[in-house]
C-alpha cells in the first residue's frame, strides 16, 4: 500500500488588521468633523451673501465650531471602529474570529 502524500497547509494570507483599522478611524474621524461642524457652516450660507467675506467668516465659524469638538470626533471614529469590528460589519474584518 502506499502512503498518503503529505497534506499541504494552505498558503500564508496576510491580514492587514491595523493598518485596516488606522485607515477607517482616519476614514470616521473625517466624517464625523465634518458632520460636526456642517450645521455651524449652514448658518454662514444662509446669513450672508456668496463672496470673499463669506469664506472668511465661514472658516472662522469651522475654527471656532470645531476647537474643542475634535477629541469627541476621535471618540466617536474610534468607537464606530470598534463597535464594527467585534460586530463584523467594517468590510476586512469579516473574517471568522
């Protein structure tokens, strides 16, 4: 009788779990600034006429509305994060744990 061959194992798939993870905390962190400080901006669009002081009052108002709002838009991309990968919903993360 001869012998089984030997099984092979399956090839090394490498699995970028942190630099996944660094690109969608960037990704939220991002959006969530920026649904942050919209509402601030709308007002601006809506106060003042198209021009060259609008855009000067408007990226006052983004400073102001945004200063001391960052640490929450962090917060808030990290815990959308984490919350996506222990539910395996963040595409890359479906893996089976």
């Amino acid at each position: 009788m001869s012998a089984a061959p030997p099984r092979r194992r399956p090839p090394v798939v490498p699995r970028p779990f942190f630099t996944l993870a660094i690109v969608y905390i960037f990704v939220f962190f991002f959006a969530y600034a920026f649904a942050l400080v919209t509402p601030a901006l709308i007002e601006v669009l809506r106060a003042m006429p198209p021009g060259p002081e609008q855009q000067a009052v408007a990226e006052q108002v983004a400073r102001e509305a945004a200063a001391g709002r960052m640490g929450l838009a962090f917060l808030l991309a990290l815990g959308s994060v984490v919350l996506g990968v222990w539910s395996r919903k963040l595409p890359g993360f479906r893996q089976p744990r």
